[in-house]
C-alpha cells in the first residue's frame, strides 16, 4: 500500500533548522505522489531563502485573516489534510502545544488534531533545549494528548554554538518513512 494522491500539511516553527524541511515536501510530492501545501509560521519565514517547488505556501502573518470561516482556517486545513507533519518543531512551539496554547496558525492547527489524523513531529533544537526536562515533559505530554502522534527521533551533530549532542532534526527519509506508517497504520 502507498500514500499517493494523500494530502500532507507540511509546517516548519522557528527553528534554525526550518530550510530543512524542503527536503521532506519534495520527497512527499516526488517520492510519495502526495498533494502538499507547506504552512510556515512567522518566526519559520525568517529561515527560508528559497522558494517551495511548487507548492502552495500558507504564510501565518500573525493577523487574523485565517478564522473559522476563510479557506486557510484552522478547520479547513484539517478537512484538507490526511496528515500533518511539523519538521522542524522547535522548543517553543513544542510548549505551546503541550501546554494548550493556540496562539498563531499552527497551534490552531494542531489542535484540530487532537486524536484524529496522523500528527508527525520532528523536533529541532540545540542540546541544552533538548535535555531541559521540560522538554521531554511537553513531548510525554503531547504523546498523551494526542495519541495520533509520533515523534521522529532527533540526531546527534555539532551546533553552531560548539555544542555537540541530540536535538538536530531526523533526514528527511526518516520524516517521511514515519508519517507514511502513521497513515497506514491508521487505516486499519
């Protein structure tokens, strides 16, 4: 069995590692024959230089020009969306939503997931983020909550800062192979 033909929301947070997450749409659309449109926050927009291959790109100004009823609302890109994948999700946006905090496009998003379709996440952040444990309070947290979710595991790198250590985001293989077996998975 494939995905192809599925429609995938591919969202990047602020993350310095957000440019990274073209990998992953162009294997979906590529690789998988996916339909995806990419949502970018604010804070992710800052990170791309490039542009998304054809893809529709919902940019979150941070206005409220994407309520209940317009077709970029929270309820629509659910409607839409077979799956959701957040590559990468930084450490901000990771509280938000385990916290309960719907406070830009995405998290509004995110909480339309809540036990329904397949949520993928991929975090990305420097170690000293990663190892915090609230960190791994708001990933137990949000496995909890959402038991649609999954977690790609993070990779071991050297960061800007000198760091070495986990918190770098997963390949994009690895992304995409997850959120093929979530959908899959969920059919049965």
């Amino acid at each position: 069995m494939d995905i192809s033909g599925k429609n995938i929301l591919v969202s990047a947070s602020g993350s310095c590692a957000a440019a990274n997450s073209i990998p992953v749409a162009c294997e979906l659309m590529t690789e998988e024959n996916c339909v995806v449109k990419i949502l970018l926050t604010k804070n992710a927009e800052r990170f791309f230089f490039k542009d998304w291959n054809g893809c529709e790109v919902i940019r979150d100004d941070g206005s409220e020009n994407f309520g209940e009823d317009t077709e970029y609302g929270p309820e629509k890109l659910y409607e839409w969306a077979d799956a959701l994948i957040i590559a990468p999700i930084g450490a901000n946006t990771l509280a938000k939503i385990a916290i309960g905090m719907h406070d830009n496009l995405l998290t509004k998003v995110v909480q339309q997931f809540i036990n329904g379709k397949p949520l993928i996440l991929a975090p990305a952040m420097n170690p000293m983020m990663f190892s915090n444990p609230f960190t791994a309070e708001h990933i137990n947290k949000i496995k909890t909550v959402y038991t649609n979710s999954y977690f790609v595991d993070t990779t071991t790198g050297i960061y800007g800062s000198g760091e070495t250590g986990m918190g770098g985001l997963a390949d994009s293989w690895d992304i995409v192979t997850a959120c093929k077996s979530m959908m899959l998975s969920s059919k049965s």
